[in-house]
C-alpha cells in the first residue's frame, strides 16, 4: 500500500498540471464580396412557387375593375346633378297635376335644377322614378362586393315649415 500512494500522488498531480492549447487552424480566404451576398441554397422542399396569371390586383378597386369592364357602373351621371350624395339635395318645390309632373331641388352649392321623372340625379347613378305631391323618389343601384345588384330608394320631402301651418 506504501508503494500506491506515492503513485497515486503522482498521477494526481500528472493531471493538474497544465494541457497544451490544441493547434491552430489556418485562417480561411475572406470571401467574395459578390459570394457574401448570394442566399444561401434552400432545399428544394422548402420552395413555394406563387403565380399571379388569372388572379385580380388586390390593390385596385373592385368597382373600378366593373366601370372599366364596362358592367353596371359606367352608367354615371355626367350632368350636374351627378357631382353630389343624393343626401346633400333639398327639395325647394314640386309641380303636379300635369301629364308630366317637375320638381326643383337646390344643390349644396346654392344653385337650383329643375328634374323630371327619368333625371339623373346623385354620385351612384340614381334616377328620378317618381314625383308625388310633397317628395320626389329617386332610385339608386348598389353594387355590392360579390357583384350582386341592390336596388336602393331614396325620398326627397319638402321640408314642412310653421308659417305655411294655416291652423294656427
């Protein structure tokens, strides 16, 4: 036992002692400036191919897309009634009793227009259908997002003012 201790102590201290560093490698070449910038190469599954033939722009209008395809919308107002919302009108005064009844409505930029069943009146194409005593319909088709037609009326009324009350 005497003769494994001294062995033992010097193992021991055979295994503490400092370890030489590995060797260095060589350095490698730097690069191509032109190589640094190519991808890397992908494995072939993990490519996706995306083709755009066919498919619409989701950036344009869909309702410029129908106008231009010559659908339901190119047929606009270009009169000046077509420049605003059918909201911004005020009917001023209506004519019935005639074969064919009138009406005036003031636009908002304070000048009068007198329509007709038939006129052209609004941003969306709308068209006076009927004139009553008292208001003035006009109906409006609604293009929707999937392509389907909606048929919209709008009433004009003749505002009702006290001075005009005869009761009081």
């Amino acid at each position: 036992m005497r003769r494994l201790l001294p062995l033992a102590v010097v193992l021991a201290l055979a295994a503490c002692g400092e370890s030489k560093p590995p060797p260095k490698k060589a350095a490698a070449p730097a690069p191509k400036a032109a190589e640094a910038a190519a991808p890397a190469p992908r494995p072939p599954e993990a490519e996706v191919a995306y083709s755009s033939v066919g498919k619409r722009d989701p950036f344009k209008s869909f309702v410029a897309e129908m106008g231009a395809a010559g659908g339901p919308v190119a047929n606009r107002c270009s009169s000046p009634l077509g420049r605003f919302e059918l909201d911004q009108f005020r009917l001023v005064a209506v004519i019935t009793g005639l074969a064919d009844p009138l009406a005036m409505v003031e636009a908002p930029n304070g000048v009068g227009y007198t329509v007709r069943k038939g006129a052209c009146m609004g941003k969306n194409g709308g068209v006076v259908s009927t004139i009553r005593t008292g208001e003035v319909v006009v109906t409006e088709w609604a293009i929707r997002a999937d392509g389907s037609r909606e048929k919209t009326e709008t009433t004009l009324r003749l505002p009702r003012e006290k001075s005009l009350n005869l009761e009081e």
